[in-house]
C-alpha cells in the first residue's frame, strides 16, 4: 500500500464503500451533536450523551431502507428510547431501583412476567 494505493485497498474491502458511508455519517452527526450542544447549551454531559446516542443510532444499528425510512424510524424510535434513558436515569439514582428495574427489565426480556 505504499505511495497512494489505500484507495483500491479500501475498494477490495468495500466494494460500495458503504461502511466508509456510515463512518462519515456518524461521525457529522456525532460531532454537530456534540459540539451544539457543548457550547450552545454549555453543558458537557447533554454533549456526551448526544455523541453517544448518536454513535448507538448511526454506527451500531443498522435500520434498512430508504434515507427517508430510516429517518422516519429513528425518529419514530426517539421518543420511545429518551424515556428508556429518563427512567433508567431515575432508577440509577439508588442501587436497590437500579437493581428492581433491571431485575423488571431482564423479566421482560426472557418472557417470566408478562409486560
């Protein structure tokens, strides 16, 4: 790979340099997140959580369909994802709530209690 050839190197692992795509995607979405919030709002945890949030949508999911689609669903997932965050936020506050919910939590999942 020497003098330049990182390129067809790239091309022989992705072919239509989609992952390259997604990387870039993230990465604008994960830094505008981050940097608005850090200094429009001045707080240092919202910047924190919005690259984070926006790494786990962008970079570890993979939702199929149009860019429009996929908007839509993230969008739709929103909502419904913030509550997950407040309330696991607000059981975090004392190890016995933080225990009970994920206990609910891990109930819910392996289908014991009917949710």
């Amino acid at each position: 790979m020497p003098g330049g050839g990182w390129l067809e190197w790239l091309r022989a692992r992705d072919p239509g340099l989609g992952a390259v795509r997604r990387a870039v995607r993230v990465t604008l979405v994960a830094g505008a997140g981050f940097f608005s919030a850090l200094y429009s709002l001045g707080d240092h945890v919202v910047a924190i959580y919005a690259l984070f949030c926006a790494t786990a949508f962008g970079g570890l999911s993979y939702v199929p369909g149009t860019p429009r689609e996929r908007a839509r669903t993230l969008l739709a997932a929103l909502p419904v994802s913030a509550g997950l965050v407040t309330l696991g936020t607000t059981l975090a506050a004392s190890a016995w709530t933080a225990s009970l919910g994920m206990l609910g939590h891990g109930s819910c999942r392996c289908g014991c209690v009917a949710c």
